[in-house]
C-alpha cells in the first residue's frame, strides 16, 4: 500500500504569544505566525531530503494535484510545490523568494487578553 500512497503533513498558522511585545495571536508576519512544517513521503519522494523554498497554503492543493497528475485550475493562485530532488534543484534557480502574508478584518483579542483588545463602538460579525 504504501508503494502507491503520499503521506502528507502540515499544520495551521503558527501563534505568538506576546512575542515582539505583541498580544497573542496569530496575525503577524513574524516566523512565529507563518513558519509551519510541511513533510511529504512518498512514491517518488526521497527521504530526508530538506528544502528551504518559500512556500504558502495556497500551494498545497496544486502540489496535491500535481502529485495525482492533474493540472490545478485556472483560478488557484499557489504553485505545485517542488518535491523531488529534480524538481527541488530546478526551482532553486526560480522559484519565489517572497510571499504575500496579509490580515484582513478586525484583530480580535484571545483568552484572558481579549479585554484589552476591544476597540469602543466596534461591531463584530461572525459567519
């Protein structure tokens, strides 16, 4: 089974917890809020091998459909994700240096911050 299987894992956004003399959160373009793992394993896939190419979420379901040989549709705004040692050494030369990392909306304060955090007349909605 594993012979034909891709084992992938990742995680949410980090969160800083009064870093940079900030209220925790989740917001910030600091490492504590955007670094996450990625690891991937394998058919094709070599082991242990380590890249440091910037990449975002938006890249994951390209590099999922790249990996079942799909193209992504039109609309996606991430890339496939290099992930094989040929793919990873072409990149090298031109694969995106930089990101975009955006917040939008009202930074709502969490746990026992939360007080401090309300701006007065502020209307918060959820969906």
């Amino acid at each position: 089974m594993l012979d034909n299987t891709y084992i992938l894992y990742t995680s949410d956004n980090g969160f800083h917890i009064g870093q940079h003399r900030l209220q925790p959160g989740k917001e910030c373009g600091f490492e504590e809020d955007i670094n996450i793992p990625f690891i991937i394993r394998g058919p094709g896939i070599a082991k242990n091998v380590t890249s440091d190419l910037v990449t975002t979420h938006t890249d994951l379901a390209p590099t999922i459909l790249n990996l079942i040989g799909e193209p992504p549709r039109p609309d996606f705004d991430g890339l496939a994700i290099p992930i094989t040692d040929k793919e990873i050494e072409a990149a090298s030369e031109s694969w995106h240096e930089h990101v975009t990392v955006e917040y939008w909306g009202f930074g709502i304060g969490e746990g026992q911050y939360d007080s401090e955090c309300k701006v007065p007349n502020a209307k918060i909605s959820t969906i």
